[in-house]
C-alpha cells in the first residue's frame, strides 16, 4: 500500500475510504480532519477557550495534542476516579504530557474532595459502575468549565464510541438519548457548558496511530471497571460487521446524524429541558436533587461502610 | 515469527505471511488493533517472515456511559 498524498510506503490505512498514508503524512492527515469537524460544525474559534476533558488515554490527549498545534487555547481537566493503579497510572500519563509542553491541567480528586470513589458506585443490577462514572464526570467537567469560565468542553469522543453509543440506543429504543446524540450539544441553561466531539468521525484506530506516531505517551491498559461492559460488547457487534463492510459504522453514525436523528428528536433541546438548579450544589438538572448529589450520597455511604467495615477512616465531608 | 500482545506482553509464535493473516490467525478485528514493527506501524498488506518481530496494540477503550 502506498501513501496517498506522497506515494511512499504507506503506514496507516483508511479501509472506508480506501486510502492509506505514511507516517510522515498521516498526522497533518488526522489534523485536518478533526479541524474539518470543528469548523464545520462551528464547535469552537480560536478566540474561545476550551477545557479538554483528559483521561490519560490515547483519544482525549491526541485531541489535546491536536487542538494545540491547531493554534487552539486548550487547558486539559483529569479526574481522579479512585480506580487503583488505573487511576495513578492514568493520572500520571496526564500529568506528564502536562508537564511537558507547560500546560494547563486542572484537577479533581474524588475521595479527597468529595468523600467517593467510583468503585463506590457500583450498579446493582449490572455491577459495573460505568454508567455512574459517566454521570460524575459530566457533572465535574460542566461545573469546573462554568466555575472556570471556558466556553466549551471538548471530549474525546471518537466515531467508534459514538457508534457503540448508537448501536446500543437502537438495540434498547432509548428515542430520548437518541435525540440527543450528536459531536455538538449547546448549553441551555447559564451553567451548562456546551460540549463538543471533534473526533466523532475519526475511529480509535486512527487516533491510537496518532498517537503512536506522534509519541504521545497514552496509558493503553483498559479501565478494569468496563470488563464486560456493554459499550465494548457493541463495539465487537460493530467491528465483526466493519471487517466485512469497511465504512459500516461510519454509515451508520453519520447517516443517523443526518437523516435519522431529526426523526426521533424529541423536543428541539440539546443537553436537556425544563432546568433549573439542584438544591444543594447549585448545577443544573431537572430534578430537585441532582443526579449527581443523589448518586454522591449513595457513594459516601458506600465509602463509609467499608471504611468501618476494614477500619478505616472514612473520607472527609465534602462542602457542596 | 514472534508477536508480543499488548497491554499484557503475552508473547505468541505465529506462522503468518501478511498483517491481515497476522491478526486472522490470532482472532483480532482488524479495526481493534494495530500492528507495530520496530517503531514502524504496518498496513494489512505487509508481508511478514519468520523472522519479523512484532507487536499488536489493542486500540479499543470503553466502559463510558
């Protein structure tokens, strides 16, 4: 296979689009493509600041390390899950590419700061505490953007998480996720931060070649909290069909964005409606109590108990 | 040829001619991983002999909401 912009030996292929790059090609190849995304789906300018939302992994520090060769004002924002040497690994690879190239990286630390950890929140059902864990950092990531006064929040999102997505709000009917899913979620209230996916379209071989070649140092050990989820169960569905139809999930996300997603919309709202703002902590949601506070309680609990239980001291109260 | 499989380094003795049999032979989708050799990464065509060692990096993260 050769390169298709220089015709040397090429080292990354496209399959849905047939076409293959070197290395020395690829990067501005990727570049480009995430800055198509960003100007065409208007996510951001060069005016405006941006808190990337940085696991230590290889999507969300190849859109870092992307956003600022593009000339972007990206800060980078880590949470600290609690989840064992995971978590310290992670922290430490976000650190380190911080560290680095002198930027920005705020922090929060769940246990300290906020009495729980993710294990805490274990689901009673499934067992996994995936779903929790997505609830605790949107709610951390908005309230750190708004606290902090960026305009966006940009997550490293990438076609093949945004399929699995898809695939498994159409294998349950979920016509109210459904609506809301697209690379672009606009505020709708004063403290929800618009949230932005520019890598929607680029699949996570792609961005994990990125960095590879970019020598981003990226934790690659999966989180050991998602063995068995169902978000990786969709994602094999999806690449056994993708090995006999290249471009199969890339049809199916973008063809949903353009065709499907204005037939299930439900209501014309973005992150959601009828806000207002959670008793305790003061950040959006529809209910009273928020989400988030509700989940944080169960968590303490959780955290206390086994505290007691192995004699440990429970985690300080947080100031909410 | 010897293939290490990471995050893990299990180390494996694969008989395979291309990348694409490579990861045939060891039951991996092709969109789910990347083949490394040397700091080189390899397209599917690539031919390999008994004596290439190689590295397979798993590209899949999830468990998000």
């Amino acid at each position: 296979m050769r390169c298709h912009r220089c015709k040397a030996p090429a080292n990354v292929e496209i399959r849905r689009s047939r076409t293959a790059y070197c290395a020395r090609c690829y990067p501005d190849w990727f570049r480009q493509q995430v800055q198509e995304r960003i100007d065409h789906e208007r996510m951001f300018r060069r005016d405006q600041r941006v808190l990337v939302a940085v696991s230590g992994g290889k999507d969300s520090l190849a859109l870092w390390h992307v956003l600022l060769k593009q000339g972007y004002q990206a800060d980078g924002m880590y949470i600290r899950l609690g989840i064992g040497d995971y978590s310290r690994r992670s922290q430490e690879k976000s650190e380190a590419f911080a560290a680095a190239r002198g930027l920005t990286l705020h922090q929060v630390d769940l246990k300290d700061d906020h009495g729980f950890a993710v294990p805490d929140l274990l689901d009673t059902r499934s067992g996994k505490p995936c779903a929790a864990c997505g609830t605790v950092k949107r709610y951390h990531f908005n309230k750190v953007a708004a606290d902090l006064g960026y305009d966006v929040v940009a997550t490293g999102h990438n076609l093949d998480d945004e399929a699995a997505t898809l695939f498994g709000n159409v294998v349950h009917w979920n016509t109210d996720y459904l609506g809301r899913q697209g690379p672009v979620l606009e505020s709708t209230h004063p403290k929800l931060v618009r949230k932005v996916k520019p890598l929607y379209r680029l699949g996570e071989r792609e961005t994990a070649a990125y960095s590879i070649i970019e020598r981003i140092d990226y934790i690659l050990e999966e989180c050991p909290m998602a063995k068995g989820a169902k978000s990786l169960a969709y994602k094999d569905v999806l690449n056994t069909l993708e090995e006999e139809q290249p471009g199969a999930k890339y049809r199916f996300l973008v063809g949903f964005l353009k065709e499907g997603r204005a037939a299930v919309r439900t209501g014309g709202f973005d992150q959601a409606s009828d806000l207002r703002e959670c008793t305790r902590c003061g950040q959006p949601t529809t209910t009273d109590l928020c989400a988030y506070c509700r989940m944080s309680d169960r968590g303490r609990q959780k955290a206390a108990a086994k505290a007691a239980r192995y004699g440990r001291q429970p985690a300080a109260e947080p100031d909410e | 040829m010897r293939v290490t499989i990471l995050p893990a380094r299990e180390v494996k003795e694969v008989d395979a001619r291309t990348v694409a049999d490579l990861l045939k032979a060891l039951g991996l989708h092709r969109d789910a991983h990347l083949v490394v050799r040397g700091e080189d990464i390899l397209t599917t065509d690539v031919r390999l002999t008994a004596a290439d060692e190689v590295e397979v990096w798993p590209v899949i993260s999830g468990g998000a909401a």
